[in-house]
C-alpha cells in the first residue's frame, strides 16, 4: 500500500472562493489526502469542519494530517452525495461551505493494489470505497455489450466504443478478464495501429469510463447539484472541482438552474411557479490552474472550478 500523499489543485482558489469566516462550518465532501482540508481548518477559530471520503484509506490518512486541528474537525466515512444525511445526523441544519475536489486521488491511480492503473498488473477492482459491492471485474465480465458500449463511448468519450465493447465479450466467452493489464491487451487488440500510435494511452478514455461507472461518479454529482444550495446558510458557497467535461457540465448546469429560480415558459405573462433564484453564480467562467501550477503538477490541466453563494 503507497502512502496517502495528494497534491490538492486549485487550493489558493477554492480557499478565496469559499470566503471563509472563522466561525463557521464548512464540509469538504472529497477530503483525499487533507490538503485543502487543512487550510480550511487553518482559518477556523471557533467553526467547524466535517470532512467526508468514500474511501476509508484517504480517512485515515487525512486523519493525521489534521491531527493538529481535531477540536474542529468531524471526519465521517461516506459518499459526498449522502451530505445531507450526514449533517441530519450530526445535527447541523446549514453551512456555509462544501467543497468538493471531483478528481481521483493521485494514490489511488498510483497504488497498483487499488485497479486504477493501466500502467500495472492487479486485479480489476476500481472502487473507491472497498466495501462497495460493484466492481470493475463484475462491469467487464457481466455487463452486456451495448452497455458496455454506452459507457465506453458516453464516460470515456471512446470513439473505438463498439470495437472494444465486442472484443471484450469475445474474451470473456473464453476466460474472465482478471486483470488490469489482461483489460488493456483486449482493448489494444480492438484498436487500429494508427489509434495505437497515438500520444494517449489506449486504455486511458476506457479506464476512465468504467471507473466512472463502477463509483457511479456522475450520479453522485447530480444528487449534490440538486442537494448542496438547499444545505448552505445564507451567503454560504458551494465549490466544486472538475475533471471532465460530463461532470462540468452537470455543476454548470446545475449552478444556473439553482440561481434561475422561475421556470415558467417564457410566453406566460407572469410568474405561477413561485420559484427564487437559490444562488448567485460567483465564477461565470470556470477557474483554471495558473501557468505556474501547471508546470507543478500536471494533473491540474483538466481542472475546472465553479463557485455559486447561496442568497
């Protein structure tokens, strides 16, 4: 097991975006490795933050880290779409924080154990939370081809999609696919030599894909977009990181649906939905990683934050 170490993207931005007050209560739904964790804590006196992760070895890790800060810090062992169960829970009505950091943690890419690798041999897992019972070993070797193609061509943006959702199916008809390096050897075989060629990876879009199925990733992004604004207080800010541009565009749409407020057609001469804005949009554009930050760690090139404040 590698030890639990993330570089935190954005951070300087999602700390100003979040407008941090001393007292107040602040949830980071993605707590990783605590890195932005930690300067929220930083900048409380008498506030709160509750830190939640899937993942049980980013809990423990993070736990550590913010040893130093554990009179205000609540560290719970879930998925950030089940945050407004988590407060009912722990008894708090409103915050005036969340963030979330949508990317998947270096160490679990890194970590050959966990599956998420193309680049090492382990068995197919990709779950962000060991106790979660799907994994990428049941989506390969039991899903049906056209689903299989779906996620392929809709997660990964894969344009070989139907190529590779076939071989795949051929394989396992002879023998389960058990490994991450045996996954790659069929998705190459169903690739042309000239997408071989290609700078990318060939395995990269359809890793991503079934990591996104198997975490349900996208999912979870809707249920927080349609939760989060309904759990800030007022002038409290929701801060989200992206990766990709299907996640993106559910936080972008979402921001604007919440601070629309009426839905009525436009032809009706007055409102009758009764509908508010719930939030202003902060950032119109998303915030992306600086020049400076891009020479440091890569990995922040996809990166998009969005900010809105609840009215």
């Amino acid at each position: 097991m590698s030890r639990f170490h993330h570089v935190s993207i954005l951070l300087q931005e999602c700390i100003d975006g979040l407008n941090i007050k001393p007292d107040g209560v602040y949830v980071d739904g993605t707590l990783g490795g605590a890195g932005h964790s930690s300067k929220i804590a930083e900048k409380l006196t008498t506030g709160r933050l509750i830190g939640i992760d899937r993942d049980p070895v980013a809990l423990a890790a993070a736990g550590k880290r913010l040893e130093a800060y554990a009179d205000r810090v609540t560290l719970v062992h879930a998925n950030f779409c089940q945050m407004a169960q988590v407060l009912q829970q722990l008894g708090i009505s409103g915050v005036d924080g969340i963030l979330l950091d949508l990317g998947v943690s270096s160490p679990q890419l890194d970590d050959a154990e966990r599956g998420f690798s193309y680049m090492a041999d382990a068995p197919l897992d990709m779950r962000m939370n060991s106790g979660d019972s799907l994994s990428a070993h049941t989506v390969v070797n039991t899903w049906p081809q056209e689903e299989l193609k779906r996620i392929l061509y809709t997660y990964g943006e894969e344009r070989y999609a139907p190529q590779i959702a076939a071989a795949i199916c051929r394989r396992r008809e002879q023998q389960s696919i058990e490994t991450t390096l045996e996954l790659v050897d069929v998705i190459r075989s169903a690739m042309p030599s000239a997408a071989l060629r290609e700078k990318q990876h060939p395995a990269k879009r359809s890793f991503q894909a079934i990591r996104i199925a198997v975490n349900d990733e996208l999912g979870a992004v809707e249920q927080i977009m349609a939760d989060g604004p309904k759990l800030l207080n007022p002038g409290g800010r929701l801060a989200i990181i992206t990766f990709h541009s299907l996640e993106d565009r559910i936080v972008k749409i979402g921001m604007n649906e919440a601070a629309k407020g009426c839905t009525c057609p436009p032809n009706f001469p007055v409102c009758v939905c009764g509908k508010k804005p719930l939030v202003k949009v902060i950032s119109r554009k998303p915030i992306v990683a600086s020049n400076e930050e891009l020479e440091e760690n890569p990995r922040s090139r996809s990166a998009k934050l969005r900010v809105c404040e609840k009215l």
